[in-house]
C-alpha cells in the first residue's frame, strides 16, 4: 500500500485485525514467540448488505457441500469469487403422528424440527412410556429431549412445547414395549432457515460455483429463495477502510460501495456478524448507515465513551438508544460532532480525546468531550504553526517525561508538546529525521 494508505488495526491480546480499504482484511496472530500467522479472515458468519428486495431468485444444486448457485437474473461477477453470501428459505411446516397401538419398543420416522415445537399425545386408558429425541448435523447420535409415561389413568394425555435453535436438528418419537390405543404427535411451524455459502469459481453472470460453509442440514428438495444478501466485502462492494473494538464487537467500515455503513460483530463473538433467528439477540452483529447529505467515506474509527467516527466531511458519535450499550434490537443514536474532515490516517489517543488528521493533511485537531454542550468538540492545535504542517501522514503521542504529540511530515518529525492537563498552549518544535 502506499504512504497513506496503512493498514488501520484493531488489536485483542495475540490477535490484530487489520483494514486496508485495497484489499481484504486480515488478522495476524501469536501462536508463539516465533509462530507468528497471518491469514483472511474466516468468518463463521460474514457481513452482508441488506437483503435483496427483488424478484431475482438463487436456486442451490443442494444445501450442503460444493455445488452451483443458478440466478434468474444477472447478479454474480468474477470479483465475486471468495465472497460469502446469506442464503434463506421458507421449510414447510412438518408434522408426525406415531400409532401406538404397533407393539413392541420401536420409534417413528424423523422429521426436522427448528424454531418452535408441539408434542401431544391421544387417546383414552393408554400406558407407555414416550421420549422425544434429537440429533444435529446427522450425527447418529441421539439424545432425550423429554419423557412422559401414562399409567392408564382415563384421558391422561400430555401436551408440551418447546423450541430447537439448530437447524440441522432432527427428532423422533421412541416408545416402550406396551400396545396401547392412542396417538403421539410433533408438529412445528413453518420457519425460516438460513445458511451461508462461499463462491468458489464465476461461470457467468448468472451461474457460479459454491461451497457452504453453513450448510442447510434439513434434506429436502433445493428450492429457489428472494432472501439473500451479498457479501458487504469483496472486490465488488469493496474493502472496509477503518477497524476498531468497541463493547466488546469488532467494527468494520467504509467500503467503495457503503462509504458510510459500519458491521459490528456480535458480543465476544468477534467473527461472527450474523442475527440469530427466528429471534434477534441484543448481542448480536449490527450495521448501520449514517445519515447526511453528502456521501463522505470513512477513513477510520475509534472508541472512546462513545464509538467516533472520521469520514471525509465530518465527525460522528454512535451510541446506544438512551446512552445504553449498542443493542441490536435497537436502533443506535448517530450525531454528527464536527466538520473538519479526515484524512485517510488513525487518529492518536492522548488526554481523553483524540488527534486526527485534515483532509488534505495540513491541520491537525484535538476531538474531546465537552459536558458543557454534551456533546464532542474540536480545536485546531496547528493553528498557530500551520506553517509547519505540510502533509501529515503518521503520528503517535507520548506521555513521558512530556506530553508531545509527534507525526511525520514531508520527511520531517514535528513534535507539539500538548499539556490538556495544565492548559498549557500547545507549541511546535521541529527536528529533522536523521
């Protein structure tokens, strides 16, 4: 990359993940004190853009391992290849009545079972004992989901519900050895499942190869879906230009295509930018697109009490509704803070705020909290030496035995001592690179 256009990193104990708007983002890590790795990041559940509003559909040859994706229309380009993409379907409601009156222990067939489930049974005088039992991802191993006995007691029937959050989940009736005259049954609703798929190799514009790496494991005859999302990042939409941690999510922003849009991970789950279904968790991945008048890109994020972000126009804050944490059942409180306008360049922490770079890298301010106005202001610390700022392309702050903010200009180390604490008024000093 060139001079400015540095990678802009979000680091968590051995792990650093870096955003370059040229190219994918990458994560380096420590495995040891000479095993140092550096790969793509793969995502157990990838950012995308909003779901298609269409009529094109997407057709899978199947709903697991490496197949084709056929399109009704245009929609796949060869910058596509690596990307992964949403997919979701509606699984019919399903249904299993097992006759108990067949004697001997047996089970009946399985039938898949996600989202919310019913388990009754009928009948009068009946004595037996009932276990629901699961499986995920065809494992052949089953376990007891519930049990119930009857002892013969008139109309003693149950009725149970409960809800399966797998979608690969299969279930089965087992029964005891008695022959009884009654009838068990299960029976959940249609949901919607989803699954994520990667694009391995472009054969045209409306047929590319893929492999899921989240498979739909319910069987079935593939069938064509509207519900799909494209991959937020890609040769296509673009790179994320800025990174950063901020409540515990790892923040992207600022593709080609979404200049102002940022994915957040969900909590602790640092790869995973997915919503659970069919209900959504306050932990889970969020995105968000600023609001203004003119599209200015985002050259980078960062996180004091509130997530800031730097675009080509303006500065934000992001906060959570009501000053909370940023849930994701919630929209966010987005407010612009200022209108200087940043460079592509990471802004420098130093005394609760933070330095960041103009536009054309000529001035330099300070963004700090203001509780007087409740809300961020920013000061010009060039002022005074605008002379000396000619093209700002890196900077750092030190603590001691001074407070001075340092950057690299035009081949030169300018230093401003910067004493918030005491209000001292910043000055320039100048010292050639050797």
């Amino acid at each position: 990359p060139s001079t400015d256009e540095k990678p802009h990193v979000a680091q968590i104990n051995d792990v650093m993940y870096m955003a370059n708007e040229s190219y994918a983002p990458f994560k380096l890590s420590r495995y040891g004190a000479t095993d140092w790795r550096i790969e793509e990041i793969d995502y157990s559940y990838p950012p995308t853009i909003e779901q298609n509003t269409s009529s094109t559909t997407l057709l899978p040859g199947s709903y697991t391992g490496s197949t084709t994706m056929t399109a009704s229309a245009d929609t796949f380009q060869s910058g596509h290849v690596g990307s992964k993409w949403e997919f979701r379907v509606d699984r019919d409601a399903e249904h299993a009545a097992f006759d108990l009156t067949t004697g001997g222990a047996t089970n009946s067939g399985t039938i898949p079972v996600f989202g919310d489930w019913t388990f009754t049974t009928t009948g009068t005088n009946w004595t037996d004992t009932l276990t629901l039992e699961r499986e995920v991802n065809y494992s052949g191993v089953w376990e007891k989901v519930y049990e119930v006995q009857a002892t013969g007691a008139s109309q003693e029937n149950f009725s149970i519900t409960g809800n399966e959050n797998d979608p690969s989940a299969l279930y089965r009736i087992t029964k005891g050895a008695n022959s009884s005259n009654g009838i068990a049954h299960l029976a959940v609703g249609q949901v919607e499942v989803r699954g994520v798929f990667e694009i391995t190799g472009y054969t045209s514009a409306t047929s590319v190869n893929v492999t899921w790496t989240k498979p739909l494991n319910f069987g079935g005859t593939p069938v064509a879906s509207t519900k799909w999302s494209e991959a937020a990042f890609s040769s296509v939409q673009g790179w994320p230009a800025a990174a950063c941690f901020y409540q515990g999510r790892l923040w992207f922003g600022g593709t080609d295509n979404r200049k102002q849009t940022i994915w957040g991970s969900a909590i602790d789950d640092l790869e995973n930018f997915g919503t659970s279904i069919p209900n959504v968790l306050a932990s889970d991945g969020v995105s968000y697109t600023i609001s203004s008048v003119e599209q200015n890109k985002i050259r980078w994020m960062r996180p004091l009490e509130d997530l800031i972000i730097g675009t080509t126009g303006e500065e934000y804050s992001v906060r959570g509704a009501d000053s909370n944490s940023i849930d994701a059942t919630q929209a966010p409180l987005i407010r612009p803070e200022s209108s200087r306008g940043s460079a592509y360049i990471e802004p420098t922490m130093a005394h609760n705020g933070l330095v960041f770079t103009s536009q054309d890298q000529k001035k330099v301010f300070f963004l700090s909290y203001n509780w007087r106005v409740r809300g961020y202001e920013s000061e010009d610390l060039s002022s005074l030496s605008e002379n000396l700022f000619t093209s700002v392309n890196h900077s750092t702050f030190t603590k001691d035995p001074y407070n001075i903010f340092w950057c690299g200009n035009a081949g030169v180390l300018n230093g401003l001592v910067f004493d918030r604490v005491n209000e001292d008024t910043p000055f320039i000093e100048k010292e050639e690179i050797a």
